[in-house]
C-alpha cells in the first residue's frame, strides 16, 4: 500500500531546532497557533500587497494555524488549496448580498446556550468556541473580539438537564468550536455525564482535529472515549493532500479504539469543486479507515463568498461517484437550509419515469432500464412490536411523513391568505 507523506516540519526556518517532543505534544501545538502575520512571515513568503491584504482580514476576523497544519501548507503557491483553507485572502472582506450572521439559525434554535435542538431525536451541543485552528471557510467563522470559551461547567450541567428532560433525545453530538481542543478530563465530564442519561443511545463527535492538529489524538484521548461506546467520530478533510502519514495514524488510533470514523466535506470553490479531486478523497478517506458521511454545500456566512460555488456542481460530484465507485464512497450532498430547515439532500435523477406497475430508471452509465412492481405491494404494516412501542414513546412521523402515513391529508403555510378570506 502507498505510503502517505510525512512532512518535515524543520524544513521551515521557525521550527527547525522545536524538539520532537514538543512537535508531538498538542499542548505545545495550541501554545504556538499561528495568530499574526509576523510569525506567518517567517513560515511562508509574504510580500507587501498580500501583507496590507492580511492585516485588513485580521482588522475583522482571526486567524490560527496550526504549527502543523501549517507545516503542511503549501509555501510558494498562494491558491495552494491547503493554504486556501488557512491564510486569510482579501476576498473575506467581500460581503455578498445574500451573506447571513447566522445562516443556519443555531441561536433561534437553541432552547439552552450551547444547545441547538432542530431535528426530533438528537441535538448538537456546543461544548466550546475554541478551535485550534481557524478554518477561512467555517460557518461559525470567528470575529476579532468575540471571547473564545469553553462552555463553563454550569452551562454544560443545563444542556445536561434538558437533554436528560427530553427522553426523545437518543444522539448527542457534540461539536463547538472543536470538542478535542478540550482536555480529556473536561471531555470526559460531558461524555460521561451525557452516557448516564439512559435514553441517550450514542454519542457522536465532531471534530476537525485528525486534520489540523493530529498529535491531539493520543493513547489517553482514545482509552478515554472508548469507555464510553457506541461513540462516533465524524471529522473534516476537505482534500486528498490533507491527508498525511499523521493525519492518517490519528485516525487509525480512533478506529482501532473501536471508533467508526466518517467525514464531513465542505464543498469550497478551488479547493476540491472538482470530480476528481472529490473521488480521490473518497478513496484515500475509506483506506484511512474514515468514511465519507456529507458534503456540505457551503453555506451564506459572512466572508466566505468566494469559497461558494453552485450547486448543480455538488450534483455532477455525486454523478460522477455514485455507479463509478462503491457506495462506501458517495457520501450525500446536502444544503443545510437557511432558516434552520436542516440538511437537504440534493442528488442527480436517477427515476425518468413511471406509470402504474412500471418504473423507468437510468443508471450511472446511462443505460435506462425497468423495474416491474408486483401486483401485491402493500405493506402489512402497523402490528409488529416495533410499531406497539412506539406508541409509547416517539413517532417518527412528522412533516411529510405524516402525509404518506394519512395522519393529514395537506400540509400549508401558516399565514396561507386564501385562509384569511372571508
Ligand atoms: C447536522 C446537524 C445534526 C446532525 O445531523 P445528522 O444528519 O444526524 O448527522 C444535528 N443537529 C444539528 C443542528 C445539525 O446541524
Ligand atoms: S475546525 Fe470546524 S468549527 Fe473550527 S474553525 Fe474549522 S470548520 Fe470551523
């Protein structure tokens, strides 16, 4: 099997006499974030136009790379689509006309602070602001002068309580800011707090950390974690290029901890709008033991405009994937809807056309082929346990469901007008 690179991180002048030791331990990588241009000056070449460029970004946002995110960015090439993801460009300041502060409603939605409640049966709980990295393409992207914090215990003791309160809730993910930027005995209280609550059945994490800063995956963090399984990790490579001999061993030593690992892809213009960039990352994801979850389209924050690109190219993306290469590697393409109306899957047609008993379909080489209902179809649902229990507890039938399952026969907006006519 192909070795992955391992980048030599002395090659760069700033770092050449850190010890290994040092390299290698999170804490010194968090103490040495990259946060203004003079320390960038001596990782990459910075000439004057691009210099005035960064300090009107960092008059508005922050910036933090870490020393080895930064060690595997590309020097001399300022669209190199590693770099594109840490270092500030102009472009930031650009305010698009459809740019929103909270695109995807997380506050209006979020019954206690750091707990954001859209969909039934699981909630995202913000356990903290602090990434150690500040990605240019985040949704939560970070404003000078906004305090970056953990959640303070009490605040992380409320969500606690209202996800134990809520006995619909049966997944808690917990996201930030970055959760592995937390110490491992923080992180424990949360986890183990949310594992006591008997509802709760897993317990998924989001974190950009293998990516960015990998040397926080330690033997301690995973013998943590996995006293606590199911647990889920889903993580955040953009591009095949992130993908180094160190990245790739911080993922292996969650998965060997019993960990299943998936990937969350933002889809960003000149980083990976590409087919085969996508498909390669696809690849190189499941040989690393990851698998490919979402792509995201990029969502409406503000200064991330020129990362955006259609949506039709999310579409040929998945074309280009689904048939060509095994399911494991199609993740599914979502917009997450402004408005707080969740991920929506977005995919190519694959049904041209149907009648009553006969389905045309098209697969992935263009063949159109058929598919011949049985006469005897319908489902003899509705009295098996599973279906009894239910009862009990949670329908999973809301919105749309609701119609196919008969409960309404229409769903409308609330302000209809016709309604209001006398
Ligand atoms: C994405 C998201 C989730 C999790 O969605 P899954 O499709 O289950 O991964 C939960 N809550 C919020 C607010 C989200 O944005
Ligand atoms: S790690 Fe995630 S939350 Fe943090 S800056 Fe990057 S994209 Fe945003």
């Amino acid at each position: 099997m192909k070795e992955y690179k391992r980048h030599d991180y002395r090659e760069i002048e700033l770092y050449k006499d850190v010890p290994e030791e040092d390299w290698n331990n999170w804490k010194w990588q968090l103490r040495n974030v990259v946060t203004d241009i003079d320390t960038l000056k001596k990782i990459m070449p910075i000439d004057e136009s691009m210099e005035q460029d960064l300090e009107k970004c960092l008059e508005k946002f922050t910036m933090a790379i870490t020393p080895y995110y930064a060690s595997i960015m590309e020097k001399d090439y300022p669209r190199g689509v590693v770099r594109l993801q840490a270092v500030p460009t102009i472009n930031e300041l650009h305010v698009a006309a459809d740019d929103q502060d909270d695109p995807l409603h997380e506050d209006v939605d979020s019954p206690v602070p750091g707990l954001t409640h859209r969909y039934p049966d699981r909630v995202l709980l913000l356990v903290t602001h602090i990434c150690s990295m500040n990605c240019r393409h985040c949704t939560r992207r970070r404003m000078v002068g906004d305090h970056d914090t953990h959640l303070t215990r009490e605040s992380i003791d409320k969500c606690i309580d209202y996800i134990r309160e809520h006995k619909e809730i049966r997944d808690v993910l917990l996201s930030g800011g970055d959760p592995f930027t937390l110490t491992d005995d923080s992180l424990e209280y949360v986890i183990s707090k949310v594992r006591e609550i008997e509802h709760v059945e897993i317990i998924r994490i989001g974190s950009r950390t293998p990516v960015v800063m990998p040397q926080r995956i330690t033997d301690d963090l995973c013998n943590m974690l996995k006293k606590y399984h199911p647990i889920y990790v889903n993580t955040h490579f953009n591009h095949p290029d992130e993908i180094t001999a160190d990245s790739k061993e911080a993922c292996e030593r969650l998965a060997n901890a019993g960990i299943q690992m998936g990937n969350q892809t933002v889809l960003l213009r000149d980083v990976n709008d590409c087919p085969n960039i996508m498909k390669k990352l696809m690849h190189e994801l499941l040989r690393i033991r990851v698998k490919p979850y979402y792509i995201y389209q990029c969502d409406l924050s503000v200064g991330i405009s020129h990362f955006r690109t259609s949506i039709t190219k999310g579409m040929e993306i998945i074309e280009n994937l689904r048939g060509h290469t095994t399911g494991m590697a199609v993740p599914t393409f979502v917009v997450d809807a402004p408005g707080g109306g969740g991920k929506i899957p977005v995919m190519p047609n694959y049904l041209l056309s149907q009648s009553d008993r006969r389905f045309a379909l098209r697969n992935y080489e263009g063949v159109i082929t058929t598919y011949t209902q049985p006469e005897e179809v319908f489902s003899n649902c509705g009295r098996c346990n599973i279906c009894k229990e239910s009862d009990k507890q949670y329908k999973p039938l809301d919105g749309v469901a609701k119609l196919l399952s008969g409960e309404k026969l229409y769903l409308e907006p609330a302000n209809l007008k016709r309604r209001k006519r006398d």
